[in-house]
C-alpha cells in the first residue's frame, strides 16, 4: 500500500495522542507512543463520495516496552483507535481509526532510524522530567560547557555532555548514540574549532536524520551546511547563564520542543533552590496556558511545599491566577494550602 498519504504527519499525530493521553493521566500509554518507530499506512480504497481513503497507524515498539503492555495490548490498541477517530474526523474522505503495535524485532531495529529508547535505558543520562537537551561540542571547551550545564539545570533543561555523563565502565559510543536517540533538541556549540572535531559533524548530521530540532549557537563560527539556514543564537562561553536563557525561551516557543519544555518548566519550578529563582519561573509560568494536569500538580504542590516557592513574593498568588488552585483532598483541607 502508499506511504501515507494521510492529511496530517505521522509525527504530528503521533504527538497529539500523546498529549490526549497525558492530559487524561495514562502515562503508560505515553511511553508507548513516544518509544515508537511509527508510520502510517494505506490499507484500502473506495471510489465512493470523490474517492475514500482508509489509514492504519502502526507502532514498532521496544520489545521490553511491549512486554510490558502486551497483557492489556487489545485494550490499549482500542483506545488509541478511539482518539484517532477523533483526530481524524475533520476529514471526511481520509479515515484513520485502526492501529497495530508490533515488538521491535532486532532485524526490524536494523533497518532505518531506530526508536527512541524507552525511560528505563536512559534513566542515567537525564534528570527525571527535564527537557533533554545534546549539547555538540568539542571537548577543549569542556570546562565551559560543564558550567552551562549548570545554567539550564536551573531552566529544567538536563544537558548531556560526553565527558561528564558516560560512565566510564559503559561502551562510550553506544551510550552518545543512546542520548542522541533519546534527547528532544541538540544545540550546536559553533566554536572555532567546532568543524575540525570527529564527532560533532556526525552528532548534527544524526539530530537532522531523526527529524530532531538543532539550535546553533554562534560561539566565534557561522552555522554551515544543511543547518547554515537556521539564524540560531549568537553568545559567549564566558556567559553560560545568558546561553541558557535563550536556549531556554527557543526551546519553550518552539513548536517541536514546546511540550517537553513546559514539563521540564513544572519541573524546575518544583525543585526552585531560591526565591528569586521561584519569582524567574513563576513569571514564565504565568504566560503558559497549556499545562497538562499532572504538570499543574507538580506546580501547585511546589507552592505548598517547597518553602523557596511559597516564601517568594507574589509567586503563589502569580502561580493560582494562572493556572488554579489543587482541589482539596481528604489529607488536605483547601484551608490548609498557602493559595
């Protein structure tokens, strides 16, 4: 049958059931559908109406992710047929209402890109939440980069930088391929010598392939070949706090990594270690209008909890203007939150 000929891509409609089914609180069903290698497929014809198009989305997931579901698979499977009636209802002459979830076979996994790994392989690489974040650099620089690394922990950006974060007794080229398939963005760090590494060229070449954002970051070298296009963001190494705070902004407004940087967002708000990092983040959480549930909880509990968020000023009341106060529970009494 034709490769997709559906109206939308398979990657835009894959993102969207994952935002359904995070905002509805299945998380298992979330790392199904981001752990993917997805596609979608003609499966048949009708001539009736101007022509009627008839879709199916099929999922190649990890065999260990699949084991996992596979008890619940037709349930899971009915589910998700049920949210792409939904997505595709707008179209009256393109269906897409059927899914198949197959285990990704080791032949399978050789052929094209591989699927992202699932949470359990990469826990040891990034923070728990935090957008995930390839910084391509060479490692002369190394020193600086680390100190940026610091910066955008501060952001919720957990960054991956090969000298710090490969264990020594690990395979250090699997473990890079492993954070270059599991991270939402890589950021180029154009410094002079940027082109003269091994590795960095590949890195970039990798992120474009699997369709992943690449910001360059001017540090003394134009972006060239196929991101020479991209405007990216001009700075100094000697100014990693500002780095991050631009990385920071285009990683929230853009459309590819908007969704993980607002949860790495309710994360870092969570875990703010100062007030005036509370009354920064605060600030920007107030012009979100698209928090899931689950991250309005890590936000509203960070407000009762921790007591750099409720000790700052104006945050709580910043924070319920824009996105409510919890409900009540039978522990909690509404009293008893500092809203």
């Amino acid at each position: 049958m034709a490769q997709n000929g559906f109206p939308k891509s398979v990657e835009d409609v894959v993102a969207t059931l994952a935002d359904l089914f995070r905002h509805q609180g299945q998380s298992d069903v979330v790392d199904l559908l981001e752990s993917a290698s997805a596609r979608i497929e003609e499966t048949n014809y009708d001539n009736w109406n101007g022509g009627t198009y008839t879709y199916e989305l099929m999922l190649d997931v990890p065999v260990p992710v699949f084991a996992a579901i596979e008890p619940k698979l037709a349930e899971i499977e009915k589910a998700i047929s049920a949210k792409l009636a939904a997505i595709s209802r707008g179209y009256s002459n393109d269906h897409l209402e059927s899914i198949t979830i197959t285990p990704l076979t080791s032949k399978s996994a050789s052929i094209g890109p591989k699927a992202k790994p699932p949470d359990s392989e990469t826990k040891h690489l990034w923070i728990v939440g935090f957008f995930r974040l390839f910084l391509s650099h060479v490692s002369a620089h190394k020193v600086a980069v680390a100190e940026l690394k610091k910066e955008l922990k501060a952001w919720g950006i957990s960054a991956f930088i090969a000298h710090e974060d490969i264990t020594p007794s690990l395979e250090w080229q699997n473990e890079i391929e492993l954070a270059l398939r599991s991270m939402h963005a890589l950021a180029a760090l154009l410094t002079a010598d940027f082109h003269q590494s091994n590795w960095t060229d590949q890195e970039v070449g990798f992120a474009l392939g699997r369709g992943s954002l690449v910001v360059p970051v001017r540090l003394g070298l134009d972006p060239y070949g196929f991101i020479g296009k991209v405007q990216g963001l001009s700075g100094s190494l000697e100014q990693p706090s500002r780095i991050a705070h631009l990385l920071f902004d285009i990683l929230l407004s853009h459309p590819a990594t908007h969704r993980h940087m607002r949860s790495g967002l309710a994360y870092a708000f969570g875990e703010s270690r100062s007030y005036s990092r509370a009354i920064s983040l605060s600030k920007i959480i107030a012009t979100v209008t698209d928090f899931s549930d689950e991250e309005k909880a890590i936000i509203q509990r960070a407000c009762k909890d921790n007591d750099q968020v409720y000790g700052a000023t104006g945050v709580v009341g910043r924070v319920c203007a824009a996105i409510g106060v919890p409900k009540p529970t039978a522990a909690i009494e509404i009293d008893d939150i500092p809203f």
